[in-house]
C-alpha cells in the first residue's frame, strides 16, 4: 500500500476481515510501521464527467515490510486507486503477490489493484 489507495477498496475489506475476526494488517515497501497511508475518496461533483478525489479516511502501516511472512497469513487483499500504479513498478510489492500466488494462498484485488497479480502472471486470460 503507497499514498492514494482508494478509501472504500482499501478500509471496507479491512474491516469486514476484522469483524470476521481475521487478523488485518497493512503494510507498504516504502513506508515503516506506523507511518500514514493517505487515502482517497472519488467524488462526481455536478457538473462535471470525471470525478474529483478527496482526503479519505486513511490508514496506518501495522507491520514493517521486513517482518512479513506468507506463510503467517491466509490471503492478501490488494486494493485499488492510483497506488498500484506505483507499486507495480516495485519489485518488493510484485513479489510479495507472487509469493503468495505460488503458495497457492487466496489473492484478492480490487479495481486497479489487479494490476500486481496482473505483473506476477497470475491473471490469465
């Protein structure tokens, strides 16, 4: 996760994990554990065609990148919104999906984030 994930892809899937009584846990290649994520929110204000963004709800680093595991979690859920337009380009982030691809674990993505299962050769057509 990098600044500009979309609020609802990112916050709704969270919680809803959380309410499950799902261990969540958010984290970013490039940012340590209790840093911000900024967040946004797409808004069709009147009178225009393409929707503007506004400051969301935001969200926290809870694991350092270094600390993570696969092998601690069942799933990883990749949310949309500018930030994987970044994080595709990232080795560290395209090989955390792939690791969880070839351990056969459940990966998610919403909207845009499909492009980092997408850039593991995950997604086939």
């Amino acid at each position: 996760m990098v600044d500009c994930v979309d609020d609802y892809q990112i916050n709704v899937p969270s919680k809803a994990f959380q309410a499950l009584g799902c261990k969540v846990d958010a984290v970013s290649p490039n940012k340590k554990k209790g840093d911000k994520c900024a967040t946004i929110v797409h808004d069709l204000e009147d009178g225009r065609q393409l929707p503007t963004e506004k400051s969301g709800h935001n969200c926290y680093v809870t694991v350092a990148w270094d600390d993570v595991s696969v092998d601690d979690y069942d799933c990883i859920v990749v949310p949309g919104g500018r930030s994987p337009e970044f994080l595709v380009m990232n080795d560290k982030a395209v090989g955390l999906v792939k690791k969880f691809v070839e351990k056969g674990k459940f990966v998610a993505a919403i909207g845009m984030g499909n492009w980092l299962p997408a850039a593991t050769g995950a997604l086939k057509v």
